[in-house]
C-alpha cells in the first residue's frame, strides 16, 4: 500500500465534477481503494474522496456509526471503513442542521456547514456489492462532504455564515475556556 499525497484547496482537482467509474471491480480500484484507506488512517481523517488524492473519479470512503436500518447490510473488505464507487444521495428529510467540519484538503480550518439530517445512499462497494443504507446525523453529515467532493464542492463553499469559519486550535483553545457546553459529539476535530 502506498500513501497518497493529498490535495490541498486551491488545486484544480477539488473543483472539477469527478467521473462515474464504468466497473468499480478492476484491479486499478481496488488498489485505489486500499491506498485512499491508508491515507486517510495515517492522516487521521474520518473521509476521504478520490479528488482529495489528484484522482478525478467517483470513489469515497469513510468511517462512520452504523445507522438505523442498516444492520443487514453488507459488510465491506475494509470494515469499519466504507468505501463507496458512484455513490447517490437521496435527501430523505428537508431539514438542515449546523455542524463543524473539517478537510484534510483544506488544514488548520472548521467551519460550521449545514447539512441535510436523514439521509438514504447508495453506491456500489469495490467488490461489486451494491451498498443502500439510511444515514442521519454526523453519519449523514460525513457522507454529504464527501460526495460533495465528487461534485467539486468544498464545505466552505456550502457555509451559509463564514464568520463561523474559523482555526481549529483557535476554535479549541475557546471550546477548552467554556464550560461544557457542547455536547452534541462533534467537535470539529475531524477532517474529511
Ligand atoms: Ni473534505
């Protein structure tokens, strides 16, 4: 396995739509795959899009919860990661929630991005197996950002407010001074 360099905002890669991979089984994916996991472990990401690594394909991966309704699905090669070939996003809720997110494409930053809540996704997994789960919260939120990769989208490009972009350590040396008071599990450490 190898590391892949990563992609950092600014380079035309992050902002080209990225292409439909024709069969997801091929050598070459599937090596793409396990390199993309790699990377994002010792990055210590918890998604990464092909793009992320100068590759213009339609293939995430990520780290997240099993949700509801997907306890029968298919466990992948690279379990707990999941990774996703032409992946679709059905929104199954309109409304949006703030939450913090991070890049590994865009370093020392979080912004606070809405995002839809309940999610359905689909896509088919390197081994040919098609993947459909219902996702919601950080979960829903994980896969949205990494789609959006796919699309030439970056999270600053979603956010609504951007004085709420900010630096993480900034934003932790003000999280670490107040008293407890977020308590939803996310904590903008995480760079996707
Ligand atoms: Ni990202």
């Amino acid at each position: 396995m190898t590391l892949l360099k990563i992609a950092r905002m600014g380079h035309p890669v992050l902002v080209n739509r990225a292409e439909e991979i024709p069969d997801p089984t091929t050598r070459e994916i599937r090596s793409l795959v396990e390199n993309m996991v790699e990377t994002m472990m010792d990055a210590q990401g918890v998604g990464l899009a092909a793009p992320q690594v100068h590759i213009g394909k339609r293939v995430i991966i990520f780290n997240a919860p099993k949700g509801r309704g997907e306890e029968d699905a298919p466990e992948t090669d690279f379990a707990p990661v999941t990774a996703l070939i032409n992946p679709v996003i059905d929104i199954l809720e309109e409304e949006q929630e703030l939450g913090w997110e991070g890049c590994l494409s865009i370093p020392g930053l979080t912004g606070a991005v809405p995002r839809y809540t309940r999610i359905r996704y689909k896509g088919m997994s390197p081994t040919g197996q098609s993947i459909e789960r219902e996702a919601t919260g950080f979960h829903a939120r994980v896969v949205q950002h990494e789609c959006d990769h796919l699309d030439g989208i970056l999270y600053t490009m979603r956010m609504t407010d951007l004085s709420m972009l900010s630096f993480t350590d900034e934003l932790q040396r003000r999280a670490a001074d107040a008293v407890e008071e977020d308590d939803d599990g996310e904590d903008g450490d995480d760079e996707a």
